[in-house]
C-alpha cells in the first residue's frame, strides 16, 4: 500500500471500521437509524463524536454514495481495503451516505421510487419486425435526492436503455424505455430491477413479453387522435418499437382536404420530431396506380408531445408558418371484451407506395383513414368513421370532407361539409393482411393490404 500520512491514516482507518461495522450488521436498506448508530460507535473515533464539524471532510459522502464507491474503486487512501476485504455492498455504502445526508441536509429529506405503470406486458413483434419496446417513468416520491446507481435485467430478451440520469430531484420523473426481442414462441418474465439509495434500495418491474408467432402488436401512442373542439382534421398515428409514422389529415388554403405525413418520427422521452412532407402526383383510386409523377417535398418539421397515454401536442413548421395544437385519443368505440386481433396500423401495398389507409380499431369498430389522390395528383383523404367488424371484416360508409381550415390558421368550421361518396370493405386474410374494396363516386375498385413495417 502506497505511504499515507497520518491523517489519511486516521481517515481510512475510521472507514474501515465503520464499513466493517456495515459489514457485519448492516440493514438490508438504506438506514439512517443505523448510519447514526455506526457513526456514534466507530466513525466517531476518527471524524469526532459530531459528524456536522466536518472533520476530515466527511461532508462529501453526504447523500453521495457515489463518490464513497469511487474512491473504494480507486484505491484512494487504501480505501481499496473495503472491496477487497470486507466486500461491501451497495447498500452497506448507502446507510453510511444517507446518515451523513440527515446530517448536513436535514431539510431534504428521504428520496422514494415509483414506477409507472408498475409492470410492463410486451405483446409480440409486429410483422415485419423483430422485437417490441415499451416506456416507464421513474418518479421520486420522497423529498430528498433520488440517486440511480444501476438498472439491469434478468432475461437477456429484454433489453434496458434509461433516460434519466444519475440523480432525481423531489418529484421529477424520467423515462426508461425496455425492449423485448424474444427467440421463440413461448412467453418470457423477467424482473427490471433498479438500485437506488431509496427505501428499500432495490425496485422491481415485473416483465413478461409474448414470443413471436401469435398475433401482432401495436405500440402505446398508435391510434386516431384529434382536438375534439376543432372536429374536420386528426392525425393517424402508428407506433412500432420507438418509432411513430404520424400522418395529418387536414385542408388546404381552398379548404379542399390535403394530407402530410412524418414517416420517421424517432421516440425520445415522451415524445418525437420529425421532417414533414407533402405527397402528390399519384393516381386516384378511379384508375390503375402509377407513381411515375409523384413528388415528395419536405414542407417543415412536425414535433409530437405526449403529455399522458391519451393528451398531447402536435407543434409544427409548415411552409415557413409555425403553430401547435393540442390533441386527444378519439374515442370511437365502449366495450369490455378487447378484440382477438387489433388491426390498428398503417396499412399499404408494397407494389403501389405513395398512398396508405391508417386503421384505428377499438373494440369491434375501425375508423379508416384513407390517404390517396384525386384525378389531378393532388393529395386528397377519405373518411369511414364507423366500420363495424363482423368476423374478420367490416363494411362502412365512405366520406369526404371539405370546407375545414388549414393547420396553419385558426381553426373555422362553419364552411365544413361531409359528403357521403361511397362505401368501403375490408376484408381479412390474416392478422397481416387483406383486401380493400371500394365504391367511389361510382367508381368500384379492390386492393390488396398489408401491415407496413418501418
């Protein structure tokens, strides 16, 4: 051991003999009761039978068990003796901290953990994708400093990545997003277990993910959201893993209905931002589908923000004006029961890219979006707002909607009309498939669907 003088001596002898006391004895979580005890019967030969004069500096392991940690892993002073010989644990570390923080903090208090929600069930993967991922936030309950030391998990299907940082501040949140990539079909649990200088130290999230082969999930924003008191526009939203494809429905300057998509929307946090643009030029759906003059233009950026699983804001820049609008899951459907299969997602053919229909399933209704042309090219969309499912299909009215205003001006909905323009079948081959079929304007036409994947 390199040469210490004396007072460093004095230093780590006093920690040697109080951590071996934790050693020996100690809680099995954080416990200021029995730092004070520790401090009262051994540290204090060191530091002094007042830990608040601050001998030696003791005030740095305040709340700080941390830097305790760090200068056992450096060997500071010899303090590598505490690994080596006494192997500490975490929570050894943290009675000694959270007694000095009561000391020198007695107005912070103790910091607390919730997790919300509580456990996470991951539904299997998507077609076309090989794993799911879903959210938790981490709040600090308790009024003093939250510190995270470590999260890991207990199967290697899952997969953890923490937004929050180090410490926690009374009552801030901050969000953990886990992934579940499973290898077979069998279901999975698994425990999230997140070590802190909470009381008790160790959180646990139960995980359980369903293996591939059954049917499909959809992520937690996905679906059909709107501000209920500007009713003519919306947003089809469509989640898969930490991705959101988010297409807006809304009018052009003529009040003639025109759609803009954000087509790679990357989760961060609580919600995402992405480019935004405007498709045009494709064929209607009068006519066999060529996209030889489609034209995708960047026309800004869109910005989704969720303030809970069914709130949020959608901000954007959209030809050089900027705006924000808040907005709601819409409520479509009530029942008890959910369905065997959910088909809410943005569905298209492969073979003809440049239109989609966003489907929002709730219970046994679906409400289509459907993002196509008129005769023109110019980007037009189509409503049916109530399909009801009977078996592994539905059949619903058909409509158009003009007279709304554009997202870059105040909502005004007295010019708005919906016209009744036709009918609409869906048919299901499988949870991934099907065929659209259509009258429209008294045009019949019929399209194969599928799940699209990103």
């Amino acid at each position: 051991m390199a040469a210490i003088d004396s007072s460093v001596r004095k230093i780590v002898l006093g920690a040697v003999l109080c951590l071996a006391q934790l050693a020996a004895g100690a809680a099995t979580s954080p416990s200021v009761a029995g730092g004070q005890v520790v401090f009262n019967s051994i540290c204090s030969i060191c530091h002094g039978p007042d830990p608040a004069a601050n001998v030696y500096g003791i005030k740095a392991g305040a709340n700080n068990p941390t830097l305790i940690q760090s200068l056992i892993n450096t060997n500071f002073g010899g303090m590598g003796i505490l690994n080596s010989q006494f192997h500490l644990t975490t929570t050894q570390i943290n009675d000694a901290a959270n007694y000095l923080g009561s000391v020198f903090y007695p107005n912070q208090g103790a910091p607390g953990i919730a997790s919300n929600p509580p456990s996470l069930v991951f539904p299997a993967p998507l077609a076309g994708s090989s794993g799911t991922s879903l959210s938790l936030a981490l709040t600090n309950t308790g009024n003093g400093t939250l510190i995270i030391f470590a999260m890991t998990v207990s199967a290697s299907e899952f997969g953890v990545y923490s937004g929050c940082g180090a410490n926690l501040g009374p009552a801030q949140t901050c969000f953990v997003t886990l992934t579940f990539t499973p290898r077979s079909s069998a279901t999975v649990s698994a425990n999230l277990t997140i070590q802190t200088n909470a009381d008790p130290a160790s959180l646990q999230v139960a995980l359980q993910g369903q293996g591939s082969g059954a049917a499909p999930a959809i992520g937690a924003y996905s679906g059909l959201w709107w501000n209920p008191n500007e009713s003519g526009w919306g947003l089809s939203v469509s989640q898969h893993r930490n991705t959101i494809f988010a297409a807006a429905y809304s009018y052009d300057a003529a009040g003639l209905p025109v759609w803009y998509v954000m087509s790679n929307c990357p989760l961060s946090g609580n919600g995402c931002t992405g480019p935004l643009y405007r498709v045009s030029g494709g064929t209607s759906p009068a006519v066999a589908w060529n996209d030889a003059g489609k034209t995708v233009t960047n026309v800004g950026t869109g910005t989704l923000t969720f303030s809970d699983a069914d709130n949020g804001y959608f901000s954007f820049a959209l030809d050089g004006a900027i705006g924000s609008k808040a907005i709601t899951r819409q409520s479509i459907a009530a029942g008890s029961i959910p369905p065997s299969v959910d088909y809410t997602d943005l569905w298209w053919n492969p073979n003809e890219s440049g239109w989609g229909v966003a489907l929002t399933q709730q219970y046994a209704t679906i409400f289509a979006t459907w993002y196509a042309y008129d005769g023109g090219g110019a980007p037009r969309w189509y409503v049916a707002s109530n399909c009801p499912l009977v078996g592994m299909g539905c059949n619903g009215d058909l409509y158009q909607v003009t007279g709304g205003s554009p997202l870059t001006s105040p909502w005004n909905g007295a010019g708005r009309l919906t016209t009744r323009v036709g009918s609409i079948t869906f048919a299901f081959a499988d949870a991934n498939n099907g065929t659209m079929s259509y009258s429209i304007n008294g045009v019949n036409g019929s399209r194969t669907v599928t799940r699209q994947a990103f």
